[in-house]
C-alpha cells in the first residue's frame, strides 16, 4: 500500500463491498456458502479493521474508510465494547461530527455502532455499555444543531437520524426513566417538534416502542411479585406522563389540511379524502399527505395508551376549543377545528364511554359549527367514532335527536359528507339500536328517501347499504312480531323496483344492464345479513322466492347479477338456518340445475354455504347428496388441464373451498361418493395453478384430506381415504415437493410445507420412500446431498411427531437452494416435471 498509493481507493472499495455481499441475496449462493462465506469474514475482523485504522493517515480517504468501517459493522461481529469504545476509527467518526462540513460517512459509522451496541448478537447494551457511554454524550452535544437556521436542512435530517436512532436501539434503557435517559426523550421531544415532517416523523418509530414497553405487562417481570410490577409501572408511566403530553400538542397541528389541497390532482385528492374518511383502510397509502395523516393518528394512539383516551382527550379539547374560536374569525379559518376533531376521532377508542367531563362540551359545538364540506365530514365521523359513548352516555333522547339532525345534514351537503353521514348514522344505529327502537319511523324515512334517491340526500347507492344496515340492526331488538312488520317495511322500497321490472317480462329483463339489478340485490344481502331474526327472515325469502327464481332463470349467464343473488341467499341461509323449510331446497334445485349449463362459481359458495349448516342434518343427506355430485361432477369435467385451471380459477377456487367444506360437515356422503377419486385427480392437475385463491384452496382441500382424522366422524373414512390417496401419493409428493421448489411463487411456501407435513404425519415411512424417490430425480448440481438428507431429516422428524416448526427452516433451505438462479430452478422443474406428472392416470 505505502509503495504503490494509487491502489489504495479501489482496494477500500474492495473492503467496503466485501461485507455487503453478504446481505445480496441477489447472488445464487446456496444458503451454506453464505453463511460460510460470513464466518470467514467475521474471522478476518480484526485484520480488516487494522488495515483500515492503517489507511485513517491518508486525509482525502478519510471518508472512504469510515464507509467501509460502516461496512463492517453491519456483521455485527461481537468486538468487545471496551475495545471499540477508544478504537481509533470510532474516535475519527466522533470527531467528525463537529466538523464544519458534517460527513455522512461519519453519521452512516455513529449509525451502525448505535446499531450493534444494542443488537443481541453483539452482546447487548449491557455488555456495550462502554461504547454507548462514549457515543451517547456526542450524540446529546449534537441537540442544539436541531433549532440552529444557520446549519443545512440535511446536517439537520442527518442528526435527527442519530437521535433517532439512539431512541429506537435504546428503548429498553430509555424506558427505565432514569435521569439521563430523560435527557435523551427531550430530544427526541425537539426533533418532533421540526417543523419538517421528513424530520419529525424519524422519531415516532421510538414513541410506539417506549408506549410498548411501558404499558405492557410483560415489561414488569423481572420485579418478582405483582404489588412491585404494577408500582414499578404506576412509576414509569408517570415519568414519561409530561413527554407524552408534549407530544400530543406537537403532532396535532400536523394533520391540517394543506392550504392547496384543491391543487392536488384528482387521483390524490381521492386518496387524501379516503385516508381521512377510512385509517384503517388506508395503511398502504403511498400518497405524502395520507402516510402523515396514518402516522399521526398512530402517534396519538400510542400516547392514550399512555395517558389513557380521557387525559389525551381534555388535550385535544383545548386545540378543538381553538379551533372553533378560528372559525368564527374574519378568514373564517375552519381548518383547525377540522384538525383537532380529526385527532378526537383518532383517540375514539381509548376515551371512557361514561366520560362525562369534555365529551359533551364537544357534542354541544358539533352543532355550531360552520356547514364546510370538509369539516362537516368529519364532524359526522366523529359522531360515528364516539357511537358507544352516546350509548352509555346519553340518557337524555334530545342528543341523539340532534346527532341525527347533522347526519341528515351531512346526507344532504356532497357526496362525500354523505358517504361520512352513512357510515356514522351505521355505528350509531348499531350501538345505540336498543334507544332508537323509539325512532324508527324517523330512522325509516331517512333510509326510504336515501334508497329511492328522493329529496336532497346524496347518498350513493353503495353507500346506501350503510343505512340498510343501520335498519337491519335496529329491527333486530325488536319482538318477532314488530320485527316481521318492520322488515316487510325494509324490503318494500327494495322489492317494488326489481318488482318493476320483472312485470315488463323477460325480454326487458334479459337486456338490463347488470347494476340495475345488483343495487336492489345487494340490499337484500345486507338485510338478510343483519335482521338477525331467523324466522322473520325465512318467511320474506320465502315470498321473494319468485322474484329470485326470476332472475336466476333469466339472468343465469350474467356473473355480476349471480354473484349478488347468490350472495343474498348465502345470507339468507346464514340468518334463518332451519327455518328455511321448503325454500332450501328450490334454491338448491335451482343452481344444481343452473350449475350445469352455466358454471357460475358463486353457485359453488352458495353451496359451501348450505353444506356448512345442513350438512350433519340427516333429513337433508339426500337432496346434498345429489347435489356434491352433480356440482363436483361437472366441475372435474370442466377442469382438465392447468390450462382450464388458469382460464378458470374462480371456478377452482370455489370448487376446492366447497370440497374442504364437505370434508368437514359431511365426510359421510363427501368421501365413500364416486366423485371424491375424481376431485382428487383433479386437484393434482391444478395444484402448481398460479392464482393464489386458487392453489390456496386446492392444497387446503389436500392438507384436509390428509387431516381427515382430526374432522367431525372423518376417522370411520379412513379406509376409504388410504385407497385413493396411497396409488397416488407418489405423485402428488412430487408434485408438492416441485412447488416448494419452484412451480409456485415463493410466498406459497408456507401452505405447501403444511401440506406436505400433513400428508408426512398421515402417512409415516411409506411418505418418506415418496418424498426420498421424488429428491433422488434431482440432479447434485442443483441439490447437494448433504441439503437433500437435511431434508429429508426434517420430514422423518415431523412423521414422528416431532414439533412441524422444527420442520421449516430446512423446507425452506430447499426451496431457496432449487430456487437460487433461472437456471437452477430449470433444472429441478425439469426433472420434477410436474405437469406432465398430473395427467398421468392412475390405475
């Protein structure tokens, strides 16, 4: 190196990738090379880290050498703390964190060490603590940098990171309370109060792991009993009490809308709203502003766990009582109330349902308030959010008069204040139904307008099913004889326009496009699904029967219009179960009928339906007899090829699911029947399916056949079972083996294992001798021996009952190693051949 200098640069970079390499898991190493290729790394440490201390002289390769330095500490080798604390490359990233030009080679080096003085297999804070003594200090030296407008906004980002980072790696440290550690939450507290979100957010990975450890009970073990568990708890939480108040007054502000929202493009726009319409549905969101919304409401949800909902709550009051003060200035500011009501709605779950001290100063402005779309919509949010507190709550009936008059209110303002109404007007009806039982011809007139698309309401249609649902909940507190009336009530605006349209005759019907019918349909489903009155119900499936049997014959060949119906008898079924009498059995000769000329696969979970509650029924062993085998009959007729399976997989999807039903309701006329060879056969054909329903459902309806014995009588068909499965399972171990190793996507891997496990544990030696037979056709250049016997162990290992997770790290070894490269993979499919393997018969 001193002789020839100009080396020097490229060996570093040699030197800094080295340990990378370790982590590609784009390079086809078999996992043993990897992890032997780590192992001689990690045994040349010191080696490499005196060479680079060597190279520290040469000042304009300073920062090339504290990148590889970062490098190598990713290994996580375990050097002593003590040694690295007064190591000279530990010392040179420190110093240069006071540099003028701060090095993000140095912060990248600081990052790491936080990093593996906390990691378990470098021993752990505690055996590091020499090394956390020496970083920490520099770190905290750093917090005045945080507020300095004169530094760069990327010196900023680059020390809020090491905050950060400090916070996340020493939570456990942190969460103790101790003096110093409070030092290091203050600062956490000035990074979450930057103005820059990109900055701020870097620290709320750390809130959630201290809320974690904190008000987990877990946490409080090792103080021995119970009494010094809960006052060692009592004690932190108080301790951090004041962080976590600070915090909540530091994040809220956050979720304003932007001034330029109207600016965003539709697509956005869209996405925005939803985020604040639905959280919970919006985790994936990739949008800046509807990650920010996410994450604050996680935020404000970690701190009512720590504070618990009340206290966050009179916090939020203040801002929302500031807000309100806005709305009613010159500019007519409406946005920070409409932010503080987002993060009141974001607690809702964490706030007492008797609290009786801020919630009703809260619902007494939600009337004042400006009729501003936005601010309206999560006004009636809210009211949705807080259903349960207005059950427990109000026991005078005008609140809940004045909580439906600004859900009507916002019914009748845009389309997405309605959508938001609708969704409230659901929590309240169904936490509130027993106190609404009194309003029902109000609740009625709201939801007749809102479906007949009368008045002002701007309900959608699919948002209309919120308030179907809303009824259907109220109806179902009421007795029998008030809820048979009231649910006529319900279906009349429903029926009369499907009603309409049969009586202009079948020609008429055949040409409506399918929405036209579907809208009406799908709100007998939501009916069915929520007036939880079984006779009620079957008698009004029963008087909609030729209605439904209108469109069944008519519209058969229509999938959108079949799936709603279908979806509606399931709920029907679902709801009524034995009540269904007479009706049960024309649905049923119905879509057996259908099925065979129109293979709708909801007519296939429709049966999945009935066979789950009538399949152990005796008295209905025959009409479900005749229909497994006309369904499942036609079915493996349809489904002859991978090819059919993948032009088909709903079909398949729904096909399986019905066959995994059947062996668990009725293995009495599912197994001994001529259909189940068959199925069995045909499942073979469609297990390397690439649609993922599809194959799921195949290798569960397998793993069932397997676990027979654990389903209800499945033990007295076993006899049955072996004579099918045993000619075949050579085959359908190949065929197995071939998925995990590459004829399915890796993310299948764990429904595979269990199969083959499944099928391992049935069937003890002879599944070994299926599954040695299978390994043996694959070539040692893609499967070495001793990966192929590590294995098989495994296997030999589950069939004796040993636990099935010590049977998955070698699984998955296989797969990884035949699934390495392109070639590899061809290699092993090519010798497994699976899909010529299918459509061999058997004798």
């Amino acid at each position: 190196m001193n002789s020839h200098p100009e080396f020097v640069p490229g060996f570093l970079e040699l030197l800094t990738v080295l340990p990378e390499e370790v982590f590609n898991y784009k390079i086809a190493a078999r996992p043993e090379r990897r992890r032997q290729f780590e192992k001689e790394l990690t045994s040349q440490m010191e080696v490499a880290l005196s060479t680079l201390t060597a190279c520290l002289h040469i000042n304009e390769l300073k920062e090339q050498v504290l990148e590889a330095f970062a490098s190598w500490l990713r290994l996580k080798h375990r050097i002593p703390g003590s040694v690295l604390a007064s190591h000279p490359l530990v010392l040179t990233a420190l110093s240069s964190l006071h540099s003028e030009i701060l090095s993000e080679a140095s912060v990248n080096v600081i990052s790491e060490l936080i990093h593996y003085s906390a990691a378990g297999s470098s021993g752990g804070a505690t055996v590091n603590m020499p090394l956390i003594q020496v970083i920490v200090p520099q770190i905290m030296s750093l917090k005045a940098h945080l507020t300095d407008s004169s530094k760069d906004e990327e010196d900023v980002k680059a020390i809020a990171r090491l905050f950060a980072d400090m916070g996340d790696s020493y939570v456990e440290l942190i969460a103790t309370g101790s003096d110093e550690s409070m030092l290091i939450v203050h600062a956490l507290l000035e990074v979450a109060s930057h103005p820059e979100y990109d900055i701020a957010s870097m620290t709320f990975n750390f809130w959630h792991s201290l809320q974690v450890i904190l008000t987990k009970r877990d946490s409080y073990i090792s103080f021995g009993n119970e009494a010094s568990a809960e006052a060692e708890r009592s004690r932190r939480l108080q301790v951090f009490r004041s962080a976590y108040e600070s915090l909540v007054s530091l994040v809220s502000f956050r979720v304003q809308y932007p001034q330029d929202y109207q600016d965003l493009s539709l697509e956005d726009l869209k996405e925005f709203k939803h985020t604040r319409y639905d959280l919970a549905c919006c985790s994936s969101s990739t949008l800046t502003e509807s990650v920010m919304l996410i994450a604050v409401a996680d935020v404000l949800i970690d701190a009512a766990s720590v504070l618990g909902g009340d206290a966050t709550l009179k916090i939020l009051y203040i801002k929302f009582v500031e807000g309100v003060a806005c709305c009613g200035n010159k500019h007519n500011e409406w946005r920070p109330a409409e932010a503080a009501l987002f993060c009141i709605r974001a607690i809702s779950t964490y706030v007492s349902v008797v609290e009786a001290e801020v919630m009703p100063q809260v619902m007494a402005l939600l009337p004042k308030l400006p009729q501003q779309p936005q601010l309206l919509q999560t006004v009636c949010l809210t009211i949705g959010a807080y259903s349960k507190w207005f059950d427990a709550a109000s026991s005078d009936p005008s609140i809940l008069a004045s909580v439906l008059s600004i859900l009507t209110s916002g019914m009748s303002t845009s389309e997405d204040t309605a959508a938001a109404a609708a969704l409230a007007f659901r929590h309240i009806c169904d936490d509130c139904r027993k106190k609404l039982c009194g309003y029902l011809d109000g609740l009625y007139n709201v939801y007749r307008t809102a479906v007949n698309g009368e008045g002002s309401l701007k309900v959608s249609a699919e948002d209309s099913l919120h308030l179907v649902e809303a009824l259907s909940m109220v109806i179902t507190e009421l007795p029998q004889v008030d809820a048979k009336k009231a649910l006529e009530m319900l279906c009349l605006p429903v029926v009369t326009p499907l009603q309409e349209i049969i009586n202009q005759g079948p020609e008429i019907l055949q040409k409506k496009h399918p929405r036209d019918l579907t809208v009406h349909i799908d709100r007998f489903a939501y009916i069915f699904r929520y007036v939880n009155h079984p006779e009620a119900v079957a008698d009004a499936i029963q008087r909609l029967w030729p209605i439904f049997k209108a469109i069944f014959d008519i519209r058969a060949w229509d999938m959108r219009t079949m799936e709603s119906l279908c979806r509606a008898c399931k709920y029907a079924v679902r709801t009524s179960k034995r009540f269904m009498g007479i009706t049960i059995g024309a649905i049923l000769e119905e879509i057996q009928g259908l099925y065979q000329q129109h293979q709708q696969p909801c007519f296939l979970y429709l049966s999945s339906e009935v066979i789950k509650i009538f399949g152990s029924d005796p008295s209905c062993a025959s009409y479900l007899h005749n229909l497994i085998e006309a369904l499942f009959k036609r079915t493996t007729c349809l489904l002859t090829s991978i090819e059919e399976f993948t032009s088909r997989p709903d079909v398949a999807d729904d096909c399986f699911l019905l066959a995994s039903r059947c062996i668990r309701y009725c293995p009495q006329l599912f197994i001994p029947s001529s259909v189940f060879p068959s199925l069995v056969d045909c499942s073979m054909i469609g297990i390397t399916v690439q649609h993922r329903e599809a194959s799921n459902s195949i290798l569960t309806f397998l793993s069932d056949i397997f676990d027979l014995a654990k389903s209800c009588k499945g033990e007295e068909f076993l006899s049955v079972r072996d004579s099918v499965i045993i000619p075949r399972g050579a085959s359908i171990t190949r065929i197995l083996i071939a998925s995990l190793t590459g004829a399915l996507p890796s993310s299948r891997l764990e429904t595979v294992t269990y199969a083959l496990l499944a099928l391992t544990r049935a069937y003890g030696v002879r599944s070994l001798e299926w599954a040695k037979e299978s390994v043996s056709l694959i070539p040692l250049t893609a499967l070495a021996e001793v990966e192929r016997s590590r294995f098989l162990q495994a296997l030999s290992e589950a069939a004796s009952g040993v636990d099935v997770n010590a049977a998955m790290a070698p699984v998955e070894e296989l797969s990884d190693v035949c699934r390495r490269n392109r070639t590899v993979q061809e290699i092993v499919q090519g010798a497994l051949k699976p899909l010529e393997l299918n459509r061999v018969p058997v004798l």
